[in-house]
C-alpha cells in the first residue's frame, strides 16, 4: 500500500483540474453571451472523447509503455487547457474539450492499470473505494477552486494548468516496475443488452442526468442569479451529497431489489427536478434541492452496476462492466447537446423540466423490462462505490472486489510466457532503479575484454527484448537473475586486474 498515495495523489489533482475547467467554461461561455446549446455541445465533445480515448489508451500503453504515455497525455491535455487562453473560437474550444476527453481517458486507463498490478487481493475493494473517493473529492475541490475567481478571468486556466502539472509528477518519478502490457476488452454492448436490459437502460439515463448536469447545471445556477462563490458551492453540495449516499445506499440495495431502488431513484430524482423547475430559486432552498437530488442521481450508476453484477456469471463482468461505462459515457453525450438545445428554445429552468420528464420515461421502461424478468437475487458483495462521473476507464474493472482477480488478469492484461514464479521474485526484489545503475556502472569497470561487459551493455536496457516487446518502459528482467548471480565475481575480477 505504500506506493498507493503517489497514484491516488495523481488522480485527484487531475481530476480537480478537469473538474474545474468543467464548470469554468460553461461559466466563461455564459458570461460572453454564447448560446447554451454551444455549451451543452462542448460537454459532449468532452465525453465523446473519453469514449474513444480507450482505443488510443491501449495503442499508446502498448506502443510506448505506462510512464511515457501518461506524461505525453497529460502534456497534451496541459497545451489544450492552455489554448483556451489564445482565443475565443467555439468550434477550436469544441476540438480542445475532444482532445482533453481522449487524454484524460488515456490517464484514467494507465492509473488504474497500476493500481491493479500493486494491489492485494484482499485489498482490491479498498484500493477501489478509495480511488473512487479521489474522484469525488477532486470534483468538489475543483468547484471550490473556482469560487476564488469569481470575475472568471484566465487565472482559472492557469490554476487548471498548475493542477494537471502537478499530477504528473508523482508518476514521472516513481522507481515501482512498471504495470503488464493491456489487451483490449472483447465487449458487444448489444449482446449483453440481452442479458442486463434493465442494467443499461438505467446506466444510459443514468448518463444523460449526471452529464446535463455537470455540463448544464453551473449555466441554470448563473441564469438563476447566482455568483461565483454560490455556484461553486451548488456543485459541490450535489457532489457531496452523492459522495455521502454511497454506504447507505449499498446498505439499502443488499436489503431491498435493486430493480425497485433504481425505479424509486428514479421517482425522487423527477419529484425535486420538478421543484426546481417550479420554485422560485432562493439560496438555500436550491441547495436543499440539490443536496437531495445528488443524493439519488449520484447513485443511479453503483445500483445498475450492482443488478447487472447479480445478474451474470464471473467471466462476463469485465464485459459488463465496460458496457455500463459505455452506456454511461454515450448518456452523457447525448444529453448534454439535447438538454442544452432544450434550454436555448425554453429557457434555463427546462433543464431540470427536461430531467423530470426524462426520469418518467425512465421508470415506465425500467417497469416493462422488470416485469419480464426474473426478480433478482441481491447479494451483499454486489454493490461498490460508483462514480458520478466519467472519472474511470474500462480497467477500473480489474479493481471491482466482484471480479474475480484472475478473471480481470486474464481478459485485460497481458501475460508473457517467459515471467515464471522465479523471475517475478526477482523483479520484486528490485526495489530502487539504483541498484541496476550500480550494476551497469560494476560493469562499466570491468575490463574491456570481459565476456559480461558487452553482453550486459547491449542487452541489460534494452527496449526492444523477447520477453517485453510492448513495453519499451521496462528492463529485461529475465536476464537479471543470471546477472544477479555473476556480480560478485565481476566485481571481484575487475578489482583484481586493475592491482599494480
């Protein structure tokens, strides 16, 4: 666990900084008079982005390994953030928030490939939960960061910048071995609608609730006549407020179906929406409001995950669990430019019109597929924290306590032939880089004519090895046992031909 707090440190700061440029552009975009529906499009983009960045977070992982591509991602999101700076074009703004989306996604991705690899498997449900925790807390802090700010000037790119900078440099220093190559996840969103039809459909609404409101949210509080500082602390409050929901919640869901939770989520979720469309917006009645409605969105998503989980065996819940993130990322997109389109013909306050009609819509369908179904059969162990937000990669999967470790190992990492039992104790007795500077520096004393010198040399940092072709980051590992074994004896050697 001691390398844990450089990776969770890493996450948040990340997270505070995409969490604030969130909430800081539908803010900035609103103060120059650009339409909504230009905003709800840009939250889109950002989300379609990390859809597809999975794609270009295993290309480049298996290309040029863990370290380089979360350092390049992070650099390229860094230049992105800092473009908004330069000028005010919408449609480049749009083309920066698709970049952001694929580097960030890329980020998600090597985080949680190390995350896996260094945990226990007695401790894989903590490692989540407290991921997961980092998320929440990053989003909150991110709002509060821009609450300092409140004549959204470029100073809150600058803070972004400074934070998305600073995540990167637990990462860029660690000394750990690096993470196992990655496979793609062999996942048909169709084929296993077959199997969790309830599951999906209340993760896509799930979706479209949760990104109309990070993307929309700070635009209906501006337009309602709130500053800066009270923006910032009504988002907050919602994302606390589902922070706080998720013990109780899982609490209720081992207790009670989880078909009937989702669809009573869904009724409270339509019930305060309505109010907030109705009721005039007094300060502290919209952050009651809210509060509530966080406490019910936010758990929409840890409730599907937890029926679909109920509902499949061990080998499927890799898939399943990239199927929901899938359906929750693609909700997120859709109605984020829907809502905001809704909006702009109507008025601000059909925001959360639009988001209680959605959840009416929602209950009928999720009642027609319960009653084709089977009742399901809650287990404790099928709930675990979930995210608000797109804060993950389809490799948080190989964390999830539901999965069983060997099943996420063998469908996402990839196992070279040559890492016996042997060599991965090797590997792990390795605990500082230093020690294999000091080994290539022994050799650099031996005597030219040493049969070791120019075999150590040419082969010892090579990137390009037979046991670990995908990962130009990592050393030869299986010729480090022999090398171990014949150091003495060199350094031995070399001490005693250099005697006058």
């Amino acid at each position: 666990m001691k390398s844990f707090p450089s990776l969770y440190f890493a996450n948040l700061f990340l997270i505070i900084g995409t969490g604030l440029l969130t909430t800081y552009l539908a803010l900035y975009l609103g103060q120059h008079g650009i339409s909504t529906f230009w905003i709800g499009l840009m939250t889109s983009c950002y989300y379609l982005g990390l859809l597809f960045g999975s794609k270009l977070g295993y290309q480049l992982i298996k290309s040029v390994g863990h370290i380089r591509t979360f350092a390049a991602s992070t650099a390229a999101v860094t230049a992105c953030v800092a473009a908004h700076g330069v000028t005010d074009n919408v449609y480049i703004w749009l083309a920066l928030r698709f970049f952001v989306g694929l580097g960030m996604m890329c980020n998600y991705m090597v985080l949680e490939s190390w995350l896996n690899e260094q945990a226990a498997p007695e401790s894989r449900g903590r490692v989540f939960s407290f991921y997961m925790i980092t998320s929440y807390l990053g989003m909150i802090l991110g709002q509060f960061a821009l609450a300092q700010f409140p004549e959204l000037g470029y100073a809150p790119l600058f803070l972004v910048c400074m934070a998305l900078a600073i995540g990167i440099i637990p990462i860029s220093i660690t000394r750990r071995i690096h993470p196992k190559p990655l496979k793609p996840i062999q996942m048909s969103l169709f084929g296993f609608f077959k199997k969790v039809p309830q599951s999906l459909t209340a993760v896509l609404f799930a979706g479209i609730i949760n990104g109309s409101f990070y993307g929309l949210a700070p635009t209906f509080a501006s337009l309602s006549g709130f500053n800066a500082e009270q923006i910032a602390i009504y988002m907050s409050v919602t994302i606390f407020a589902g922070l706080l929901a998720q013990w109780p919640m899982g609490l209720l869901s081992d207790k009670i179906r989880r078909s009937i939770l989702i669809r009573t989520n869904a009724v409270v979720i339509g019930v305060i929406s309505l109010a907030l469309f109705l009721l005039p917006m007094a300060q502290l009645q919209a952050y009651i409001l809210t509060f509530i409605f966080g406490l019910f969105a936010f758990t929409l998503y840890p409730l599907s995950s937890a029926l679909a989980n109920s509902r499949v065996e061990d080998e499927d819940r890799v898939g399943v669990s990239s199927a929901l993130l899938v359906a929750f990322g693609g909700g997120a997109a859709i109605g984020s430019a829907v809502n905001a389109q809704i909006m702009t013909y109507f008025g601000h306050q059909a925001l959360y019109a639009s988001i209680s009609l959605l959840t009416v819509v929602m209950f009928l369908l999720l009642s027609f597929i319960n009653s084709k179904q089977k009742a399901e059969k809650p287990e404790p162990s099928d709930y675990v924290m979930g995210t608000s937000d797109v804060t993950n990669s389809p490799l948080a999967s190989t964390m999830d306590p539901r999965i069983e470790e060997t099943t996420a190992h063998e469908q996402m990492l990839v196992v070279d032939d040559g890492d016996t039992a042997e060599e991965l104790d090797d590997i792990n007795d390795i605990d500082d880089i230093d020690e294999v500077n000091d080994l290539a520096q022994m050799d650099n004393d031996a005597e030219t004519d040493h049969p070791l010198k120019n075999h150590r040399q040419g082969e010892l940092f090579s990137d390009n090895t037979n046991n670990d072709t995908n990962n130009p980051d990592s050393f030869n590992h299986g010729q480090m046992k022999d090398l171990n074994s014949q150091d003495d004896d060199s350094a031995s050697e070399s001490t005693t031909n250099k005697r006058p």
